[in-house]
C-alpha cells in the first residue's frame, strides 16, 4: 500500500510519532512518505498561507494518516487549513491522530481529532482510526506504542 502522512508539527513531537508509524508501516512492507504540512506568515492561532511540501494531490496514494498536535482545545489551524483544500479521499484508507501537551485526552485531544475525522468525512472519508499522544505523561512512550499500533494496524 502506499501511504501518505501529512503531519504538522512545529516543535517535532508530532513529526516523531509520524516517523514511528513510517518506520512501522515501511517495516511492513508499505511505501510510506512524510509531507509536512506548515505555513508562512499568519500568527499563532491563525493559519497564514499553506505550505504542503509541493504536494497538491493526495491522488497517488491508497492510504492517509494525519497527523495535528492541539492548540487551544483544538485541532491546530495550519492543519485544519490544510485540510479544508483537500479534494476528495473516498476509496481511501483515512486514520487520524493529534499529540498534546495536556495530560488527558479529554483536554483538547479528543475534541481535535474529532475534528480532523469530521474534515476527512466532509471529504467522503471513512476514518478507520484515530488516536491520542498525551506529552505530558509520563507513560508517553507506552502512549505512543499505543497509537502507532493501532493506527498502523488499520494499513495491514
């Protein structure tokens, strides 16, 4: 299968769980590529233009995992932007997770990847998974061991 991660990640813990799933989804025998998703310009919380690593078409691949850190409760705005120009994904295999600096899931985590889902079904998408890396704890690596095996586990 070939797979897609468009990822936004502006410190790198987002960007390192993407690297584990390339790792896990390569070591299975997928073709796997990292776009990074970022802007120039805007503010903090506001999108400025998006930048996605000369990629305009998520066409060429069969699966698609997007990977967000939370701001504000919420799914980042740089990768909302992102996905918001996306053309459809029907027929593709979708998971989606984000990484948070809270400690609980219910502290923006869960809100923001259902918000990542509700996009890729605004695209006729059919989230297969999704996940939760809560930085904060200190079990992170048993989290992120976590979400990569069962988002990978939906490419097998």
């Amino acid at each position: 299968m070939n797979v897609a991660i468009p990822v936004h990640s502006r410190t790198g813990n987002t960007r390192s769980v993407a690297d584990r799933m390339q790792q896990t989804l390569e070591s299975a025998g997928h073709a796997v590529r990292i776009i990074d998703v970022r802007t120039t310009g805007g503010s903090g919380q506001e999108p400025g233009e998006t930048v996605f690593d000369g990629v305009t078409t998520l066409s060429g691949y069969d699966g698609i995992i997007f990977g967000s850190p939370v701001h504000a409760f919420s799914l980042a705005p740089d990768m909302e932007a992102f996905m918001k120009v996306l053309p459809p994904l029907e027929g593709k295999t979708v998971a989606c997770f984000v990484t948070q600096a809270f400690p609980f899931p219910w502290m923006g985590g869960t809100r923001a990847v259902r918000q990542m889902a509700k996009l890729c079904r605004a695209r006729g998408a059919t989230v297969s998974g999704t996940g939760v890396v809560n930085w904060g704890r200190t079990c992170r690596e048993k989290l992120i061991r976590r979400a990569v095996e069962k988002i990978t586990s939906v490419f097998r």
